[in-house]
C-alpha cells in the first residue's frame, strides 16, 4: 500500500480481512492526524463502517440538516436567502484517520517511505522505496493522493485539470469564540453556513475534535472559501500553500475578501484563523481513466480528484475500499478482482467528478446575481446544477 492517509489504510484493512499480507508505506515522516480539516461522510456510510468494525461503536460527527445560503447586506449577520435541508455528518480529518490507522500493526505501517520506482512483472509488481528496500509483491495498491507518483507513471498518463480558481481553509477550536450566537444559531438547526458572493462562495461547519467527541467543549469551527485566485500566484502544476506557509502579503487578499463580500459576523468568525494556520488550495479535478494496471490498483484521489464541493474526497475512498470488500467475497482470482473493481467504480467516480465541475460552475465560476433570488429561484437553479444526478448531501433517503 503506497500511501498510509485515509484511502491507504481503509483498503489496507480491507484486504487484511481478506487473509493478505499488507504492509503500507507512507512518504510523510510523522503521524497524519495532525491534519485537522474538516470534512464530510454520508450518515449512511458511517453508520456501515461502524456496523463493520472499521470505526468504534461510539465513534461520533457532528449532524447536519440544513444548508444556509446567506448574502452580505450590511448587517451584522447578513440575510437568509435559502434554508436547502441536507442529511450528512461532519469530521475531522485527523480523527477519522487515526481511528482507521489503529487496526494496522506498527510493524507493517512504514512512515518516511518514498515510494521511487515500479514495473509490473509476470508474477505481480517489483517496486523500490526511499529507504533502500526493493520488493516483489503480488499487488501494488496506489494510496498517494492527488499527485500520484503510480497514476503519473500510468500508461494512459495523466495530468489533473486546474479549474481556475482556488479554496482558502481553516478549522479552530471553539473555545476561541466569544460572541456565541453564531454558534448558538448553528446548532439549533444543525446547520452549515454559506456566504455566497460574486466568484465564489464559503462554508462554515462545526466538526468533532481530535478525541471524537462531538461535546461542545472538544468541537472546531471548519471553514472554506472559495474565490478567485491572488493575480500574483503562479499556479502551473497540482500543488497547495499548507499551513504554515501563508505569508502575509498573500494572507491580505482573504482578509480582503472577508472585509468585502461577507456579514462582519461570520467574517469576524474566520478571522479567528490567524495567518499561520490557514491555508490554500487550488482546485483541481481529474476523471478516472482505469482504475487497475495489471497487479497495480489506484483508490481514493490516486484513481479520480473531484473537487471539493462534493464533500466526497474521504467518502469516495471509502467506498472504493468497501466495494474492494464486497467483492472479495465473491471472487477468488485476483486478476478477475481487480477487473470487477476497476468496472465498479469507474463509472462511479467519474459522475462524482461531473458533479463537481457543475457546481463549481454554478456557485464560483459564473455564480448568479445571489442577492436577486427568491426561494423558487434557488430550488430552479438547483435543479437545473444538478440536471438529474444525485448527491449524498440532498437526498432524503439516507439511514440516519
């Protein structure tokens, strides 16, 4: 398993399950659950990892029910335009990867490994490690993310498409706020806020903290922004400014923003995030082309990167490894596995990636006049977003 975050060690559990030896390699030198971002899992599939045994039984999200749609007008709080009902649960990140990474052995998880080179073999895949290591292994599983080294050497090739705009981020612990309506108003409806303005729009959720406990005093405020790119950032190839590195000349185009186009409430909310733990991320996307090469196999963003809109980054690798689990009890060749899988999820994640570029068309690409709309108007433009396809986030019939 080259790469050792959400994806790499879901899977790895998979086939561990599956009476395989698995031994994950993972390029950073320190544990990944310092990555506190928020994100987002289908009530539905969380519920079926805890049912699984992926997750403990008392491993906890914060619920969401309702998307508020909000528009700068002057006032402290800004106006409502839209109340959308949605059924999802929120994550931090890092909570959900150490409670995935507890059921790999010390001993066969391998931080400060680089994977540096592969070739398929007639017996299954050759492969060499940063650390001097070279083995043969029966499947070589690509876990890398979005700048896959295994999907680049693919003999399709690749290259992930930039969309041209950009998503500014940052989480926090609550404890920092002060004025607690926002807050207050957030729980009573179980909802997340979006600011929407001309080029982009936010959002702005609560997720459990590091310990899993959606108790008040363990929560994070998550937020994103998405909006146009600093004219003085160069962006030529897949790559992100992680926290730490946002100086402050490029700091002042998000204080800007927030100072324009969003309600002094919530703006004063964000800026809770100091400089040095925010950062920027630009969009890309990319559609699956296969998803095996001979014994290779690619999961989460190594197979397919949909922007985040879909709140579906996490919720797609999870999906891959629970499909590779299904249909592990009904194949026993590995060959005819991995050509199952491959035609599972192509199709799959390839209409996750369509949804994604519909939104970002709609809500940051060539957003409406949002101050104009009525609730009709919203409702129409929704339906016309997402012309027919479906995404967990709307749909009413999730097992909550």
């Amino acid at each position: 398993m080259i790469g050792g975050s959400i994806a790499g060690c879901a899977t790895a559990r998979v086939f561990q399950r599956g009476g395989f030896e698995v031994d994950v390699y993972e390029r950073s030198a320190k544990d990944l659950e310092g990555r506190g971002a928020g994100i987002v899992l289908p009530i539905a599939l969380q519920n079926q990892l805890i049912q699984n045994g992926f997750l403990m039984k008392n491993y906890a999200g914060c619920a969401l029910q309702q998307r508020d749609w909000i528009v700068h007008d002057k006032s402290h709080e800004g106006r409502t335009l839209w109340q959308q009902a949605v059924a999802a649960s929120t994550h931090h990140w890092g909570a959900l990867w150490r409670a995935l990474r507890v059921h790999i052995d010390d001993d066969h998880y391998h931080n400060n490994c680089e994977l540096l080179d592969y070739h398929n073999t007639p017996d299954g895949v050759r492969f060499r490690l940063s650390n001097g290591q070279e083995q043969q292994v029966d499947l070589l599983v690509a876990a890398d993310g979005y700048r896959s080294k295994i999907r680049a050497c693919m003999p399709w090739g690749s290259e992930s498409d930039y969309a041209g705009y950009v998503l500014w981020r940052g989480n926090f612990e609550e404890s920092r706020v002060v004025d607690r309506s926002i807050i207050k108003r957030m729980d009573a409806s179980q909802s997340w806020l979006s600011v929407c303005y001309e080029g982009g729009h936010s959002v702005v959720y609560m997720i459990p903290g590091l310990a899993s406990d959606s108790a008040e005093t363990q929560r994070r405020v998550n937020w994103a922004i998405y909006t146009q790119p600093p004219v003085d950032l160069t962006l030529d190839e897949p790559k992100s400014v992680p926290e730490g590195c946002v100086d402050e000349a490029l700091y002042s185009h998000l204080r800007d923003l927030l100072n324009s186009s969003f309600p002094p409430q919530i703006a004063d909310l964000i800026r809770l995030s100091p400089c040095e733990e925010v950062s920027l991320q630009p969009i890309y996307d990319e559609l699956a082309v296969h998803f095996c090469d001979q014994r290779v196999m690619l999961v989460g963003d190594a197979a397919a990167v949909v922007r985040p809109h879909t709140a579906s980054g996490a919720t797609k690798a999870l999906e891959d490894a629970l499909t590779m689990e299904s249909l592990l009890a009904q194949h026993d060749d590995l060959d005819t596995l991995l050509e199952a899988y491959a035609q599972e999820r192509l199709s799959a994640c390839n209409a996750l990636v369509d949804i994604g570029r519909r939104i970002g068309k709609a809500q940051v690409e060539g957003t409406p006049d949002w101050s104009s709309m009525s609730v009709t108007d919203f409702e129409l433009w929704n339906a016309r977003v997402f012309d027919g396809q479906s995404l967990y986030l709307y749909a009413d019939d999730q097992d909550a």
